[in-house]
C-alpha cells in the first residue's frame, strides 16, 4: 500500500469526510455578508476556527479543505491552523487552483488556473502540514457546453496538478463540477457527468498519476435547477452509482461527493442512498462546504462569541452525513 493510499484510506475511514472550508476571500466575503458579518480575516478565522475546534472533527471529519489565508492563519491560542486541525485529528488540505477563467476559444466557458509556479508553492504547503490538495474544474451544461475544448483542457490540467501534487507527496483531490445551473435533465448531466470524468481519468493516466493515490470529488446526477424533470433521491443515487461505476477506474479509494447547492438534508440524504444501493468498493463520503456550514454560520452570525452553540450545529451536521458515509442515517435523527 502507498503512502498517499493510506493518507486517503485514513481520510476517509469509518465513515468520515471532508470539511471544505476553502472558499476564497470573495466567496467567503458573500457568504459572511448574506448573513450581515462583516468579511475581515478575523471574522473569518474566528467562524473558521470553531468549527476546526469542534469534538465533531475527532469523530467525523477526516480532512479540512484549506485556503491560503487560513493555511496561515493562527488560532486565539497561537496554534498554527494546520496544526489545530491536526491536534484535533483531521489532515489539513489545501485548494491549490488560481480559480475558473474565460477559456479562450470558447469564452462563455471556464477553464481553471494555477499551474504555474504550482511545484514551489507546494512545497511550501507541504511545509505548511498540508497532507491532499484540491483543485476544482466547472462545467456548465447547456445544448453546447459542455464542449470537447471545456471537457479536454479542464481534464488536462486536473491530470498536471494531480501528477504535480503526488510528487509533493500529497493527495490531489480531483474535482470535476458538472453544475447543477439549468434546465437540464437528470439523463443529460449524467451522460455529460459520465464523458467529463472519463476524459478526467484518461488525462490521468497519461501523466502517470498513481490511481490509488487520489480522491474523487464529483457531483451527484442531479436534474438542473430550472428543469422540468424531477427525479427521486432513490433514482439520483442509483444514476449516481451507475455514472461512477461506469467512469471511474476501480483503484481509486475513494469518492467524496462536493453539495454543489443542494440544501443540507437533501445533501445527507442522498449521500445516504447512495451509500445504501452501493455495491462497488469505493468508498463514497463528503466533502461538503455549504451543507456543512449553512446552518453553523446562520446561527454564528446571530452571536459570534456563542462558539459552544455553533459548534454544537456543526457537530450535528457533520455526524448527520457520516452516518449517510455509512447508509445509516434516517430522517427521525434530525433536529
Ligand atoms: P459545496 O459543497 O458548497 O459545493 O463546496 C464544495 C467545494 O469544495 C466546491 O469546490
């Protein structure tokens, strides 16, 4: 067993996923003013750092996605971030990706930045404490999109970072994000879903990426947000499977499944149903931003010194997904 094999079985075992708290200044910004707190690095470090204090991350969380800022940052007891969160139990990650730009030759798509200078930037990571890494691709569907040039760049850079990554002897977290945006149907994002990890893992392999050694971070096969078409949670689970099933190499750990939108409870259950109809050996978890943290932040923001009563959110939410990891949550468990 490599060593990344065991970084990513550790991650995800008995049932833990990922926390991803690396959302960039300005994604951080707009969800801190949604709720009226002002963006300062002290407001963010101070949310962030209860949740990264939370009992939740010894039991439930197995890595927290990091952003620059925080990497840096040091908790109220002087703590270095990573290490807190290592104290705590967790691995430390770090999203290494510049963020999605106008792709040239096809500007109303996005390929995703951050390659160059990559190597010495991961080394600093890797000093940091950093243990995986993220980068994130996004895909639009519309009739067009999402187009061979989208699907074949996006693809090739994820391979470059993963190779890159694994040389830092970390784990990439590669993350293809077919968004939900649209009026899509359910069949659309998943054959669309299907052909842009298959391009994903084709790239991989050309640049000799050790399969064992990553994390998948997809979305689930869900109908657009403007659709017509409703489907089940019980046949978005079983689309799910059959997409990965049939896209992802069978040496790949394990599957963390990005909320992309979908509201906390949605995001559970389906991560639950998911886990009820699987029968591949792929381990399939979380690593959740928004359906982790939505409701931690609404009720931080009422009080932001009310740290035992946010964690206390955060500990539910957190317990509530790793028992989907493991086809064990029900409805009844909710508050
Ligand atoms: P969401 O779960 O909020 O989609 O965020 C996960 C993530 O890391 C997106 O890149």
């Amino acid at each position: 067993m490599s060593e990344l094999n065991k970084i990513a079985l550790k991650i995800l075992e008995n049932g833990k996923g990922i926390l991803a708290a690396d959302e960039s200044t300005g994604t951080m910004t707009k969800r801190l003013e949604s709720v009226n707190i002002q963006s300062t690095p002290e407001n963010r470090l101070l949310f962030r750092e209860t949740l990264f204090s939370s009992s939740c991350m010894t039991e439930c969380i197995g890595g927290v996605i990091l952003y620059d800022e925080t990497i840096k940052q040091k908790s109220s007891k002087k703590n270095k971030i990573p290490e807190l969160i290592s104290e705590m139990g967790a691995a430390p990650g770090i999203k290494v990706d510049t963020g999605a730009k106008v792709l040239a030759g096809s500007p109303d798509e996005k390929v995703t930045e951050g390659l160059d200078g990559l190597r010495e930037r991961l080394k600093e990571y890797f000093k940091l404490g950093a243990k995986f890494t993220k980068w994130r691709g996004v895909y639009n569907i519309t009739k067009n999109f999402p187009s061979e040039l989208s699907i074949q760049s996006n693809a090739h850079a994820l391979a470059r970072y993963s190779s890159l990554v694994q040389e830092s002897n970390m784990v990439p977290i590669v993350e293809p994000e077919v968004l939900m945006d649209g009026e899509h149907s359910a069949n659309e994002c998943y054959e669309k879903t299907s052909e842009v990890i298959k391009k994903c893992f084709e790239e991989l392999i050309l640049h000799k990426v050790d399969l064992t050694g990553i994390i998948l971070k997809p979305n689930m096969i869900l109908a657009g947000n403007k659709s017509k078409d409703k489907i089940s949670n019980d046949e978005i689970a079983k689309l799910t499977l059959k997409c990965l099933k049939n896209s992802v190499p069978s040496e790949v750990p394990g599957i963390t499944f990005l909320s992309g939108g979908q509201s906390e409870i949605e995001a559970t259950e389906n991560l639950n149903l998911i886990n009820k109809h699987n029968d591949t050996n792929f381990i399939m978890s979380y690593s959740y931003g928004r359906a982790l943290q939505h409701s931690a932040l609404k009720f931080w923001s009422k009080d932001i010194k009310d740290i035992e009563g946010t964690q206390k959110i955060f500990n539910h939410r957190a317990k509530m997904n790793t028992l989907a990891a493991q086809g064990k949550w029900s409805k009844d468990l909710e508050i």
